[in-house]
C-alpha cells in the first residue's frame, strides 16, 4: 500500500500524457477537490500534482475514483491501492468520473456512457455517443497552465460568432490552486486555469496528416484538399481577426519575432547542418519580412498541423486543438488578452 503520489508515480510514466518521459516523476500534490459521486462506493478526487522533476515544473490534472472494492471490468484503467486500502482508477475511464463531469460542464445527456479516444492524444478525450442524441467529447486537459486556455477561448469565441469550421462549444470547466512550487506562481496567490471543455463530436472524420499520407502512399494528388484546407484556414483567421481583440504591432514585438526566428533557424540548423548552406537566403526572407508592412497582431490557431485538421465525410475540413504549445500559452498569459502570432508568425504574415 503506497501514499497516492507513490501509485501516481509509478502510473503516471505509463501514459501517453506524461510529458517527462523516461524520467522518474517527483510529484507534489497541489490541490484535491471532492466531488460529488452518484454512486456511494465510489468517490471522486480531481488532483492537480505537480512533477518537481520536470523543468519547468508540470502541473498535471488527474481526475482519480477510489473505490472499496474492485469493479469488474476496471483492469485496465486501475492505478493502485492506497494506505487507506482504497483503490484507485483513472477517471477518464471511471462512469462515475464521466458522469460527474457532464454535470460540472453543465451538459445534460439521457444517455451517460462514454469511450476514451484511442487516437494519439497529449491530452485525454471522452466521446459520449451511445443513443440516440447528439454525440459530444469533453477533453480534460492532462496539463493545466494559470490563465485562460486559448483551446476553449478561441474555439468558444468562433462558437459565439457562428463558425462552422470548429466543433460547436457546449461548456468549460476551470480550477482555482495555490502552488508555491510553479513557475507561474510566485507567490501564495491563488491560480486559476481550465480543467476541461465539451463540444460537439463529428462522427466519421479523419484528420489531415493520415490523409495527407494515405494520399502520399496511393501516389494520389492532395491538391484539391489542400486547396479547400487553405480557403478554411484563412476563414477561420479572418474570422478570429473579427471576433477576439488584434493590435497593431509594436517595434518591440517586430523585433522580438524576428530575434525569435534566428533562433530557430539556428536550432534547425545544428540539428540538420546541411540546412547551414540555404541560411542567405533564409535570412534574405526574414529581412523582407522585417521590412515589409506587419499586419494587425490577432489570436491565431497557434499550433498548426495536418494533425490538427479534420476531414468531414462530406469532404468540409474542421480546426481542432487551439490549445498551442506550453510556451504559447505562457506568452498569451503574460501579455494579457491581446496576444500574437508566436510561432505561426511567418505563415500568417505571408498568407
Ligand atoms: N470534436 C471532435 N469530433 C471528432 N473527433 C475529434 C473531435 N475533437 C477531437 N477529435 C479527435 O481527437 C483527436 C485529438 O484531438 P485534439 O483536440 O487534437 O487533442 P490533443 O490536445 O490531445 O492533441 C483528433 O485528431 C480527432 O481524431
Ligand atoms: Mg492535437
């Protein structure tokens, strides 16, 4: 029997969320809320843990359902058995978790029972679409950051405004923590950050990337969607541009981009060296770049892939996962609402 940091650590390496991989987490519970549990062998506690081991620190969100005795069927999803001899099972795979949180995001649905997403995830996704309603997802965060998660700003804001080129929003959830160990916390002030969104699930669709490659591999061209992918990914900007605040760029920001794309180049270029002998011409753009009229700054996807790009079986494309990467989300935090094009700068500047 093991305190619950002891059977987290040991789990916790297993999943495909664990960003600190191959290392040993050093995790420090941050905050644990009940909550309440229509089942009364069950209860539930939602942790935030912090991995000390990790730099920056993470702050993961693990929803856990302890139990007296051990369901059958609940194998795969087990955790481990505390020093009060509870067991203890992973949320995400618990009804009585999946349950409790359509009632935390306000969703109501006859039909309760829920899936997890198999698919490659850094987070974790619960599809409900037994019945006959609507389906749904509601994905949790497994990393949660102080300050809005531009995942469920950005896609509720295009919900808002009536874009169909984003799963519709139906609600977010968020936590309130005090964490003297984070880095976005200096002091003993309370943090607060989302936990978890729902939105409307599309049955049927693959993403970009699997096409792109299937495509690839039958030697077919990926032209016309292509093609139809770049119409929506300027919609959708457009539509962020009209809906969510922009700003004229400031000397300062120019040359931050611009210091921030030398960077990057020099990154690529140590890891790929054959990439050194194309570096005139690569800074001959970023100088025409750094010259030539900026745009208004605007909320932007942020983390832009094939694999964030899903495909309707009707051929229409969808943006999914605005959430960015950890250091985009720092940067829109930190410089309050209006934020900018951070890493998809370029792309945007010469779209
Ligand atoms: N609303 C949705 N409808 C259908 N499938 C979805 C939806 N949202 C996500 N998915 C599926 O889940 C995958 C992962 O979603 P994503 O938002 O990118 O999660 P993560 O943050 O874990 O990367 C997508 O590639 C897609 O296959
Ligand atoms: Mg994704």
């Amino acid at each position: 029997m093991h305190s619950t940091m002891e059977c987290l650590t040991d789990w916790m390496t297993r999943q495909r969320w664990y960003a600190g991989k191959g290392r040993v987490p050093n995790l420090v519970e941050v905050s644990r809320q009940g909550w309440e549990s229509d089942d009364p062998d069950a209860s539930i506690r939602v942790l935030l843990v912090r991995d000390t081991a990790n730099n920056p620190p993470s702050l993961y969100h693990v929803p856990i359902v302890a139990r007296g005795t051990i369901p059958r069927g609940k194998g795969p999803a087990f955790i481990g058995r505390d020093e009060h001899d509870d067991y203890l099972f992973d949320g995400a795979h618990d009804p009585v978790y999946t349950r409790a949180l359509l009632r935390r995001l306000g969703v109501h649905r006859d039909n309760q029972a829920s899936r997890v997403h198999s698919g490659e995830q850094s987070n974790t996704s619960i599809i409900f679409d037994a019945g006959s309603e609507a389906p749904l997802v509601a994905k949790i965060f497994r990393l949660v950051h102080a300050g809005e998660n531009p995942d469920v700003v950005l896609q509720t804001a295009l919900t808002s405004a009536g874009n169909r080129s984003v799963p519709r929003m139906l609600g977010s959830l968020t936590a309130t923590w005090i964490d003297p160990h984070g880095s976005d916390t200096h002091t003993d002030e309370p943090s607060t950050g989302h936990l978890a969104f729902a939105q409307e699930f599309i049955p049927g669709v693959r993403d970009g990337w699997l096409l792109a490659l299937a495509a690839a591999e039958e030697g077919e061209s990926f032209a016309d969607d292509a093609e139809r992918l770049g119409r929506v990914t300027a919609e959708v900007h457009t539509a962020l541009a009209a809906c969510m605040p922009s700003r004229e760029p400031t000397l300062g920001d120019i040359v931050g981009f611009v210091a921030g794309w030398h960077q990057r180049l020099a990154v690529a270029m140590s890891d790929v060296p054959q990439l050194r002998e194309l570096r005139p011409a690569i800074e001959a753009v970023y100088d025409a770049a750094r010259e030539s009229p900026w745009p208004a700054l605007q909320r932007i996807h942020g983390d832009y892939h094939l694999g964030q790009v899903l495909r309707r079986p009707s051929g229409e494309w969808l943006l999914v996962d605005f959430e960015g990467s950890n250091v985009v989300s720092d940067v829109i935090h930190s410089r309050t609402e209006v934020s900018g094009c951070w890493f998809n700068e370029c792309v945007y500047l010469f779209t």
